[in-house]
C-alpha cells in the first residue's frame, strides 16, 4: 500500500502548474530577523544585510528623492511585485554582498561574490519618501521601505524563476537615508 501511495504522490507532485506563482515554499529562515539595518545612497540605492554580509535585500530606482524635493510632500508609492518594472528588488546570497553599494572607499581586500539572487514573484513593494532638511547634501530623504506577502524565489535568468526555491516575505520594514551625499 504505501508503495502505491508513493507511486501516486509522485505523478501529482510532477503534474502541470495551474498559475505561475510560487507553489512550494522552502523557507529555513526568516528574512526580516536575518537583516541588521538599512542604508542607502543616491536617488537611490536602498538595501539591508545581515551580520557577515552573505546575504543582502537591495532595491534600486530613480527619480524618488528628487520627487520628494520638487513637490515639497512625502510621497507614497505602492506596486505590485509581481508586475512592476520601474524598480529592481532582489535578495542575494554570497560574500561581501554590500560593501561597494553606497560610499568611494572600497576595502580592496574585499570581493563581491553573489552565489544566488532571489526574486520577487509576487508582493506589494510600498516606498515612502520623506524629503529632509539637509546641510550634508541634495535631496537628502528618508526612504521608507515596506514589502509584505512577498515570494522571493530563486532566478534561474532571462526573466524565469525556480519556483520550487522561494521564501516569503511576510512584513519587512527598513528605512534609511537616501540622497546626494557630501564628501
């Protein structure tokens, strides 16, 4: 009997995908608790890490902090993950992931090696810009970062994603400091 069952379980388990979503989650961790604390750069560059940085959330774009600045408003942008292409959101997995992302002093000791990135295949991306008051540089603002019900799974290229190698995103939240930096 349990021959058979396992037969069986095996040809469902091997049968077609009714939607493209991420079907199987195979979550060993929860990214919110592996990251320390948000940076960020230009307009912009906002990204988080963990302790020894081998594994690191960076989102990139433009256009946000100036934005802020010419309407004088905070500004909230929310979109879809699974649709968007005006930002590029992703999680790597390597070694020294962020040490050359904001700043013009790099260690040269240091490598960049990204083994894995890891994908939105679906969530909501909400970024709220905040302009600031700053003597340190122009359009200094406070990017608030929020990705909730998100699936990140893993890019095998052109656009595809192992959706058998994903993990979710249920509420992480992140700021930090995005602008033209003095110095």
């Amino acid at each position: 009997m349990l021959s058979i069952l396992l037969f069986v379980s095996g040809f469902i388990a091997c049968g077609e995908r009714e939607t493209d979503t991420a079907q199987v989650i195979q979550q060993t961790f929860i990214l919110e608790d592996e990251l320390l604390g948000a940076s960020g750069c230009e307009d912009f560059i906002f990204y988080d890490h963990n302790e020894d940085d081998s594994m690191s959330l960076e989102i990139t774009g433009r256009g946000l902090a100036e934005l802020a600045h010419s309407t004088g408003e905070v500004q909230i942008i929310e979109v879809d993950l699974e649709s968007q292409t005006d930002y590029v959101v992703k999680v790597n997995r390597g070694q020294d992931l962020t040490h050359m992302l904001c700043g013009d002093v790099f260690d040269p000791e240091l490598e960049t090696i990204v083994d894995d990135t890891f994908l939105p295949a679906n969530g909501t991306l909400t970024l709220t810009v905040t302009p600031e008051e700053s003597n340190f540089g122009d359009l200094v603002s406070t990017l608030e970062v929020r990705i909730q019900n998100a699936d990140f799974c893993a890019d095998i290229g052109d656009g595809y994603l192992h959706h058998e190698n994903c993990f979710n995103v249920s509420d992480y939240i992140g700021s930090a400091s995005i602008g033209l930096f003095s110095g």
